[in-house]
C-alpha cells in the first residue's frame, strides 16, 4: 500500500521522429479529406444550383448553416469523450461517417434531401479536429506546437485546392465522357445521371477506407506526456482534487472564462473564418459566372477552378507555413507575436482583395488573389497552438471544441449564407456586379477581426504563463 501514495510515472515520449511525422502525417491527410468533402459543395454549386434551380441563398445554406450547426454543437460533447476515450477511435469513426454521407450526397434528389447529407457530414467531421489537436499536442513539446498544429491545418488549403481541381476538372471530364458516351449503366442504375454526382462518389468512398488505417497504424499516446511537469492524476491526489470528468465542459469554460483573452482570440478567429467562408465558395462562382457567359457550364469551372486552386492552395499553403514560422520565431521574444501577427496579416489582406476583384478576370487577377488569400491564412496555426497552450492538458480536446464551436457557428454557420444573401439583396441594384459587391462587403470584417487578435496579444503573457 505504501507504494500507492507514490505518483504515477509517465511513459517517456520515445516515439522516433519517423514515427511522429508519420502520426502528422496521418492527421493531415484525414484534414485534407475534411476539407475536399467539405468544400466539394462550394466547387460544384454552380452546376448543382443550375440543377435543382437553386437562389444564391439557398447554396449559401447548403455551404453554410446545413453543414454548421451540428459540426459545431456535436464538436462539444466529442471533445468531452476525446478528453477521457480513444482519441484515435473517435477519428477513424468520424471519418467514416462524413464520408459516405459526402458519397451519399451525389445521389440526393431533392434540396432537402441534399440539406440532410450536409448535416451528415456536418455530424462526421465534428469529431474529427478536437480529437487531432489533442493527439499533436501529447506528441510535440510546447515550443514546436505551432508549427505542428500549421503542418496540420496546411489540410485546409491542400484539401481545398485538391477538391477545387478535382471538381472542376473532374466534373468537365466526366461531362465530356457523358457526352460523348453517354452514362454508364451502373451509374444510370444508382441515380448518378448527371456529371457532378459522380464527384461525391469518388471523394467519398476512399475516406472510409482511409479511416481503417488510421485505426490500425496510429498510437493512442500518454496524455500531458510532452508538458512539464506532466499533468498526470496520481494515488496521491486529495480526493477532492479529482474532478468528475462528467464535468469535462464546465471544468473547461470555468477555466477559460478566467481567461478574457481566449474569448478575444475566439471572436477573432470566428469574424475572420467568417470571411474565409464566405469568400472561399463565392469568389470561385463570381469567376465561373463570368466565364460562363461564353462557355459551357462544365468547362467555365474548370476555367476558373485551375488558377482559383493555385489562389487557395498555393496562397493558403505560403500563408499557413508562415503564420506557424514566423510566430514560432518571434513568440520566444514576445507572446504576443501570437496574435499580432495574424492581425497584421488580416488588415493588409483586404486592399488586395479588393485590388483583386476589380481587375478584369485575368493573371493578374488572379496573382493578387493568392496574396490576399496568403494573408487570411497566417492566423490558422497561431491560434490553434495559443489557445493549447492556454489550459491543462486534460483541457486540450475540449478547448479546442469550444473554439471550433464559436468559430463554426459565427463564421461558418454565417459566412457563406451571408454572401449568398447579400448577392441577392444587391442584385436588384447591382444586377450581375451583385455577387462582386457581397464579397467585398463581407471581405471589409477582417478589420475587426484583427483588432480582437491585436486586445488579446496584449494580454496574452498573462494568460500564458497563468496555464503554466
């Protein structure tokens, strides 16, 4: 008995390097098909919208409240399992289940039924960031959280421009096979007639085969084994001290609402996806609607997908590595380079927005684009590995749940509902320049946006060094 009141030792972190990449890795390509399942709507909705003969506001729905509402409420009682179950469990079942709802959504026949795969996937992909974030924090120290958590959320701009390229090209090709050969009897047979069903299908099925790997080749690691001293609940602890882990949500928003600035850096964070939102679908549509005034409707997305993915992608890729190195660099000087950074970053994106879509359609066009996109990504990693650090961690998985919960509700539940809305409003005004207007209008809230990032960078040591 007396060996009992001794502490609990805690597993060294041995894992090889190979291995830990291997684990990234892993989490980044479950990220990417987040983001090509997720995003192959906002791809495609032009075709779909022509289809079931859709208002702006209704694909605005489908990209934005259909999918968002119970991504971010179910992200909480998810996070609230991760922190005390089989994190890579719950990842591998969440990836499976987001992605034969995106495969079910290229049979859907009617706008509802359409409504309802999105809340599917919107169900699925709720367990997937919590989970992740938890996982990189227990296999990397502290000071290398920001560039894991970049490497990681590099699945954002790698999953979108492959879902760009994959549906734009993809969908012209296939209409193009249908055209010149009709459809196959097997997909006549499944109800996938017309060209951008197909693409829901062949996104969807390889993430349920992906998530058997992620089950069988990830460790469950050690939780708090980076973190010094480890946080780690012993025989020796009052019995008092063990708080119900029931209590996992409010133990956690206890804790956070003693931090004013995790709820600066939330509302941040939440305005800016807001704009990346709202921008992502309908910057792409506003360059197909041009082009196809003059060409097909498959082969005007295609036009406009290839240049817009090297917007997205390349763009958001610069910016993503850039945010996690450069405040990497510059936090061990001063916390706050955290926050001010991203904010930096956000105030200069919007002139180059604007710049950008008031040239015609173009190279050039297209080239101040990918800056401005650059410049919306640099917030991703910083944020992330911030708001880790901020609290214990037996806290992580939930913590970051109630971050995605604010963002996803404000930014994604509105951002490109938003848009679509107010393309509709403008148009009676504006007619074809409506949808440019929306995007400018919604493009100007990186401004407060970055004043949020910038009050909570100033108080950001406080809070830091409170967690530690």
């Amino acid at each position: 008995m007396a060996d009992a009141a001794k502490p609990a030792a805690v597993p060294p972190a041995t894992d090889s390097g190979a291995y830990r990449a291997y684990v990234l890795g892993g989490l980044f390509v479950v990220y990417t098909f987040n983001f090509i399942d997720r995003q192959i709507v906002s791809v495609l909705q032009e075709p779909i919208r022509a289809h079931f003969d859709l208002a702006d506001w209704q694909l605005g729905l489908l990209t934005g409240p259909a999918f968002a509402v119970l991504y971010a409420v179910l992200g909480l009682p998810i996070a609230m399992l991760a922190d005390r179950w089989h994190r890579v469990n719950i990842i591998a079942i969440a990836l499976a289940v987001w992605s034969a709802f995106t495969a079910l959504f290229g049979l859907a026949g009617s706008f509802m039924t359409l409504l309802l795969m999105r809340v599917g996937v919107g169900i699925g992909e709720a367990g997937g960031s919590p989970p992740s974030h938890s996982l990189i924090s227990d296999y990397f120290p502290p000071n290398k959280r920001a560039g894991a958590m970049s490497v990681y959320s590099l699945g954002i701009p790698i999953g979108s421009v492959l879902g760009i390229l994959f549906g734009g090209i993809g969908y012209h090709a296939v209409a193009t096979w249908y055209a010149e050969n009709g459809v196959p009897g097997w997909l006549d047979a499944i109800g996938a007639t017309e060209p951008w069903r197909v693409a829901f299908l062949l996104v969807g099925i390889p993430g349920i085969l992906l998530a058997l790997v992620v089950k069988f080749t990830i460790r469950e690691p050690q939780r708090g084994r980076q973190d010094t001293p480890p946080a780690v609940e012993t025989a020796a602890t009052p019995a008092a001290a063990k708080t119900d882990k029931s209590k996992a949500l409010s133990r956690t928003l206890s804790v956070l609402f003693s931090k004013p600035g995790f709820w600066l850096i939330a509302l941040g964070a939440a305005i800016a996806s807001l704009v990346g939102y709202g921008l992502f679908p309908w910057v792409l549509s506003y360059f197909v609607r041009i082009y196809a005034v003059d060409l097909p409707l498959s082969e005007a997305v295609a036009r406009a997908a290839v240049p817009y993915a090297f917007v997205v992608g390349g763009g958001g890729f610069v910016g993503t590595l850039l945010g996690g190195w450069l405040t990497d660099k510059f936090g061990t000087k001063w916390l706050g380079a955290y926050l001010a950074i991203p904010a930096i970053a956000l105030v200069i994106s919007y002139p180059l927005h604007f710049v950008a879509l008031s040239l015609p359609v173009g190279a050039a066009a297209f080239a101040v684009l990918a800056v401005g996109s650059a410049l919306l990504s640099v917030w991703y990693g910083p944020v992330w590995a911030t708001v880790q650090n901020l609290v214990p961690p037996d806290m992580r998985a939930m913590s970051s749940a109630v971050l995605l919960f604010v963002i996803n509700i404000i930014g994604l539940g509105i951002g490109p509902f938003a848009t679509g809305a107010l393309s509709d409003f403008f148009r009676e005004s504006y007619g074809a320049d409506a949808l440019r207007i929306a995007i400018l209008v919604i493009a100007l809230l990186v401004l407060p946006a970055a004043a949020l990032f910038y009050a909570a960078s100033r108080r950001l040591s406080k809070d830091w060094e409170a967690a530690r």
